[in-house]
C-alpha cells in the first residue's frame, strides 16, 4: 500500500492540478516569511498576514482532500483486484 508521502510525490509528479495547488502554497508561505521577518510590522502586514495563512490552509486542505481521494481510490482498486483472485 502507498504511504501519503508516496501519494503525494505521485501527485505532485503527475497531477497538474496538485501541481498548482502546491505552488500556491509555496508562494504564500514565501509571502509569509517575508512579513514575518520584516522588522516592522503595520496593521495591514498584519491583515495580510492572517488572510496569507487563511489561504495557505485552504490550499493545504484541498491538497490534503486530493491525497485522501487518491489513497480511497487505490484502496478500492486494491480491494477489488483481491476480491477478484
């Protein structure tokens, strides 16, 4: 059975929508540590801050259903070709 970092790497090796979604999330939180480190921080930094990590979650979580959505679909496969021997 495929472990989640197998699936993953799968995903992010042949699945373009994956592939976006990762992207996302590497840019938000390339965005985030750019705020994070800044020395000074405004009230609209810290606006964008939250909204940064809201949508960073959101992308992780559509990654996350897109992992879980693979991981049902090779155990069905799994299943069906034990149940077929």
């Amino acid at each position: 059975m495929s472990t989640p970092g197998d699936i993953r790497d799968e995903l992010l090796a042949g699945n373009a929508e994956y592939q976006r979604l990762a992207e996302q999330h590497s840019h938000y939180q390339a965005e985030l540590e750019k705020i994070l480190h800044s020395e000074f921080h405004s009230s609209e930094d810290l606006v964008q801050e939250i909204e940064l990590k809201k949508l960073r979650l959101q992308v992780k979580d559509q990654m996350e259903r897109m992992c879980a959505e693979t991981r049902r679909k090779v155990a069905h496969a799994g299943a069906m070709a034990a149940a077929s021997r």
